[in-house]
C-alpha cells in the first residue's frame, strides 16, 4: 500500500541502486519495471516522506513498523510460541488503508483487488464476491465493535440480520453472513442494508415459520428469513 502511495509520486523512487547496479542493457531495450531491484520496506517511509508533500504521522509510522515486524515474523518465524493474533493484523492492515487511502472503503478496494487477482482471471469474476463475502463475515464476528464502527461504519451492536443478497450469492444456503442491519432502524423497517454488498433489500414484516425462530424480517426476493436464514412458507 505504501509502494502504491510512493508511485503515485513517481514509481522510479523506487527502484534501488545506482544506474551500475540496473539489469544489464536495460538502457537499450525496454525491461519490465519487476526486474529492477526495489528498495527495501525499511526506507519507503524514509523515501516517501522525503518526496510526498504529505507527510506520515509518527503513530502512523510506528504502526507500520510494528505490521512490517510482524509480517516479517510470521513469513520467517517457525516459533509457535510467537502470539500473534489475527485479530490484531486485521485491524493494523485496516488502521494503514484508512490513514493512507481515508476516502476509499476497504471492501471496495478489496474486491478491486480481488477482481485484478490472476487467480480470478483463472476462475473468473463468479470467485470474487462469495470470497468477499466470507472474509467480511469473518471480519465482522472478530473485530471489537468500536473496530467495526471506525473502518464499516457497521454498529455491530444493534440486532444484525442476514443479507439475503450475500447468503444467495455465497452459493452455500447454510452460510449465513449477518452483515445486514435495519435501515432506519425501527419495528416497522422494510429495508436492510449490507455494508458488504452495499444492497439496500426489500423486506417483509411477517413472522418466520419456524417453529423456533422469534424473526419477523423476511426477504421479499428470496423469500428467506434474515433471522435464521431458513425459507420461509
Ligand atoms: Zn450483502
Ligand atoms: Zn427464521
């Protein structure tokens, strides 16, 4: 992310080395910008606050310090005793796109990344949104609700419902991403709104069928209700 931030200023500050040290030739011929060395991960807060007009904060700059770190321990560290937890990586690499990119969702930049992916031009773009949708359901049971709120805007607090647009697209009727709330937010609500979608879905007000379900939001589309996930009828 910050190698993007660095060319957007000029890619050439990051390639390493003198000119003696450029592949071979590469003044004669045109070469692919991968096969010049980069610099090192070390001096690309050092580079890109020497050359960007906006400056990194130093809260910011030890975070990403402490993510380089800990990426660097988990690629090279066969010490289990090492307690990283995914949580915390999850939202260090949250708290670094919201500094650097403040106006760009990270679900939105995340599914551009995914549909730019070679894996995806192997499975086509059919693999893109249910591995979004996982991931963001995943997210949203680990995070801290205060997490949720600062990078979703997503109050993980209120009664969340299923998105039906998500748990149909998942292609997996059991999987039930409760990524939706009520919008607004009261009894007689007709809409959800899924933060991972960014749908806004009709729903019904009508009792669930199910014996044990206390739910009374059910899809108009599909017919499911958000509560347990079940079709109702
Ligand atoms: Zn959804
Ligand atoms: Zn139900």
């Amino acid at each position: 992310m910050l190698k993007g931030k660095i060319a957007e200023i000029s890619p050439y500050l990051l390639i390493s080395g003198t000119p003696k040290d450029w592949p071979s030739s590469c003044d004669k011929k045109d070469i692919s910008f991968a096969d010049f060395h980069t610099i090192d991960a070390n001096d690309l807060i050092k580079v890109h606050n020497t050359f960007s007009n906006e400056k990194l904060s130093d809260s910011f700059i030890s975070k990403f310090e402490d993510l380089r770190k800990k990426r660097n321990a988990i690629m090279h560290t066969v010490d289990r005793r090492l307690d990283l937890h995914v949580t915390d990586v999850i939202v260090e690499i949250l708290s670094v796109h919201k500094h650097l990119f403040p106006d760009v969702n990270w679900v939105s930049a995340r599914r551009e990344f995914l549909e730019k992916a070679p894996l995806t031009e192997l499975h086509s773009y059919d693999y893109v949104e249910p591995q979004l949708i996982w991931e963001f359901s995943l997210i949203t049971e680990l995070l801290k609700p205060a997490h949720m709120m600062e990078f979703f805007d997503f109050n993980k607090k209120r009664r969340r419902y299923i998105c039906p647009d998500c748990q149909y697209e998942s292609r997996d009727s059991e999987f039930k991403p409760k990524t939706a709330l009520l919008e607004p937010n009261t009894s007689k609500s007709k809409s959800l709104y899924c933060f991972v979608c960014e749908n806004s879905i009709e729903v019904e007000r009508t009792d669930c069928t199910s014996e044990e379900c206390p739910g009374n939001v059910v899809s108009v589309e599909y017919a499911t209700c958000a509560t347990c996930g079940y079709t109702v009828g």
